[in-house]
C-alpha cells in the first residue's frame, strides 16, 4: 500500500475516534481525546511487541516513517491550518494587541530559547550528562516557538476575553519566522561548523520573515481582486483554495515563510474578502467549508502524533531528561513572557490571569515535533546517555508535546474561566488608586 492508502485509513480512524468521544462525552475536546487514544494505541502497539505478540508495533512503525510526518506537515498540511486559522483573526482587535504580539513572537521566544539552553545544560551536568550547551540550545530553538496548529485548536473553542485570547493566539500565529532564523542558525552551528554572525541571521530573517509577509500580502490581494471580479459564491471560496495550496508551494519554493505568507493571507481574506465580497447569506458557507478543513486536518494531524510514539526509542537516561524537560520549559516560559509584561504593566492594567494562561497555554505541538525528527540521525553519538542526538532531542519533545495537549490543553479551561470572572476584564479605562490606565 501507498502513503495515500495509509492517510485514508488514518483519516477515517480520527474521524471515528471523534465521533465515538462524543457519543461518550462532549465535555472531552476533539484533538485531545484523538490524541490521548492514539497515544494509547501505540502503547499497547509497543507492549504487544516487546511480549512477542503480533508484532504489530513494526508494521505501525514502518507505516509512520512512511509518512515521513516532518514533510506531512511541514510541506503539506501547514498551510491550510494556518490559513484556515488567521481566517478568524478580527483585525481591529490584533492592532490594540500589537506590542505584546510583537514583544512575545520576537523577545520571548528569543529568551525561552537562550534560557531552555542555559538551564537544559546545568541540569545535564549536574546528572553527570555530557551535552554541548550548542545542542541544548538547539532543543531550545526547537521547542520554544508556541505551536500555531495546537493553540488554535484548544485555546480558540474555551472562548476566552477577547483581547487575552488574541494575544496567544497572534503570538503563536507570527512567531513561527522568529523560531525559523534561531533554529537555522543553531543547526547550522550545531551541524555545518558554521560560526554565528548577526549579518547572516539578519540576512536569513529579512528573506525568510520579512519576505514572507510581503508575499503574503501580495498573494492575499491578488486572491482578493480575483474574489471580488467574480459573482459565482461557489466560485469565490474555491479560489481561497489556491493560497494555501499553490500559494503555500510557491512561497516555500521562492525560499520565504510560507507559514507567515498563509497568515497574512488569512487576514487579508478573512478581514476584506469575507466582510466585503461575499454575500451576508454566503458568508456562513464559506466559514463552515474552512471549519471542516481545519477541523477534519486537525484531527488527521493530531491522531499521527500520537502514533509518533512508535518512532521513539526508549531508554532510562532519554526518559529522565524528557521528564526533566517538561519543568524547565514552563519556567523558561513563563520567564520569556514575565519580563516584557513587567514594562508593559507600567502604564497598563492586565487580566491577573494573563500571564498564568499566556504560560500555560503557551502549548507546544506538531511544528516542535516535525523540527526534532528534521535533526540528523546517526550522527551525534551521546556516550554518557547511550543515545543518538536525534532520538534524544524527539524524545524530550515528544514529552513536551503531550504534556502541553493532554495536560495543559484539559486544564487551562479553569484559568480562562477565572479571568472571565476577574473584575478587571471589562471594556474602556480603570481606575486604580486615582490614576486612570487603559484595560488591556
């Protein structure tokens, strides 16, 4: 059988995954309770194999690298999610939230990386692990971008004040160019015996970032006049098909962001093409036809990571530093995010909850996942840990992701539903001890 035959199967088996999770509950979040079971699959898969029975967990394994998920989504799917998801970005709403998008897709995860580093090699030394401060690094180049694709997900269906879930979900939206130049520019140290220079990552930013949403507004307009020369609504949304398609090929040929282009392109469609050139009765269809995209490709995506397990190879060491993992990247995290929030609160006032759901739903997912497996294998032996680099680096993220789905995604709902009832979201000015400042 081909790739294609294996993502049908796949396919039909998230959609009844979901489907029978709510039959059972509608409580339990769609891409969480596909994960969860997937997850649970590929452990019995591998117990199964380790008894000698069936011999399963090698069929399952040699489907998964089939697929090859770093380009299943990396070259694939991504587009469509993230054009999909900028659809519903209000782009009034994103201009109130500018410097904190900014300040969270630039300096936060610049710092969570440098941090991630810095503490994954203490805590390394201080267990009598021998890892290059480069490659800790390069986890945390890797795991410190918030993840697009599992945020809009979880954190977009909780409902959360407007302006607080703008700024996850813009950050996690617009930092994916920022990840890109620091992860490229540690594995070309890391592996090309390349030295650092700040004219080569400002060089690689300006065609990779900056030309990315330069095409993305070029393309999204181009789409835009093509939309607005037509009167077929049929038409009009086939045509939003050529962008994260074509368009996202293109842009990933011309060597630009193709993920920043799909999200420029998302608000430019979803904030002009949408309100002004399909009609009021059109609209719903064509929100509905991109719920079903990103809806029916979320679970896809969702249920291969938790069949990413069986590319895993376990050993005591690896699952030690993947445990350790989990900690230091919510510290880092919530570093990154405290520092540009204690300027910002000067003149001010945030939801008490902002910095607590900013940190814990700052979640990671696929796109970390796909950066760890895109690592060279059988390259770098770890002596002291008696693993290769790459299965390391998978393992620790690998453990990142699932806590971030299963447990941070289940458990933030608590914290959104706090900061609703704060007294402090509310719309205009407050006033606090005779000075007014702006609610934010």
């Amino acid at each position: 059988m081909n790739v294609y035959t294996y993502l049908c199967f796949l396919s039909a088996l998230s959609i009844l995954i979901g489907f029978v999770t709510k039959k059972i509950s509608k409580k339990v979040q769609y891409t969480i309770a596909v994960t969860a079971t997937s997850m649970v699959c590929s452990l019995i898969l591998i117990i199964l194999g380790k008894l000698g029975y069936f011999k399963l967990d090698a069929v399952a394994k040699d489907v998964m690298q089939l697929i090859d998920f770093k380009t299943f989504l990396i070259d694939g799917v991504l587009g469509f999610l993230l054009f999909a998801g900028a659809l519903s970005i209000k782009l009034p709403l994103m201009r109130t939230q500018v410097r904190e998008i900014t300040a969270l897709s630039l300096f936060s995860t610049l710092a969570s990386t440098i941090f991630v580093g810095f503490v994954l090699y203490g805590i390394t030394a201080l267990l009598g692990y021998q890892i290059d401060l480069i490659y800790c690094f390069l986890f945390g180049a890797l795991i410190s971008p918030t993840d697009p694709i599992a945020v809009l997900a979880i954190i977009k269906n909780l409902k959360a004040p407007e302006k607080l879930s703008m700024k996850v979900e813009g950050e996690s939206l617009f930092n994916d160019g920022v990840g890109l130049v620091i992860f490229t520019t540690i594995f070309a140290v890391a592996f090309g015996g390349q030295a650092p220079t700040a004219t080569g990552a400002t060089t690689l930013f300006l065609e990779e970032a900056v030309g990315g949403v330069l095409f993305g507004i070029a393309l999204g307009f181009s789409v835009h006049f093509l939309i607005k020369s037509t009167n077929d609504s049929s038409l009009k949304i086939l045509l939003t098909l050529m962008i994260p398609s074509a368009g996202f090929m293109l842009a990933n040929l011309l060597h630009v962001s193709g993920a920043l282009s799909m999200v420029v392109s998302g608000i430019i469609i979803g904030n002009w093409s949408k309100s002004k050139q399909i009609d009021k009765e059109d609209q719903g269809n064509f929100e509905h036809f991109w719920e079903m995209i990103d809806h029916f490709l979320n679970s896809l995506l969702f249920l291969l990571i938790g069949f990413a397990m069986l590319l895993v190879d376990f050993t005591t060491q690896g699952i030690i530093l993947a445990l350790c993992a989990i900690p230091i990247c919510l510290l880092c995290r919530y570093l990154s995010v405290y520092l540009p929030f204690a300027w910002f609160r000067r003149n001010t006032v945030y939801n008490p909850y902002t910095l607590r759901i900013l940190t814990w739903g700052g979640l990671r997912g696929g796109l970390s996942l796909a950066m760890a497996l895109s690592i060279p294998s059988n390259t770098i032996y770890l002596s002291s840990i008696r693993m290769d680099l790459h299965d390391l680096l998978v393992i620790m993220t690998y453990a990142v992701v699932l806590f971030a789905i299963l447990v941070q995604g289940t458990t933030i709902e608590t914290m959104v539903r706090k900061s609703k009832e704060s007294t402090l979201i509310q719309r205009g000015y407050v006033n606090l001890n005779g000075k007014t400042y702006r609610s934010n």
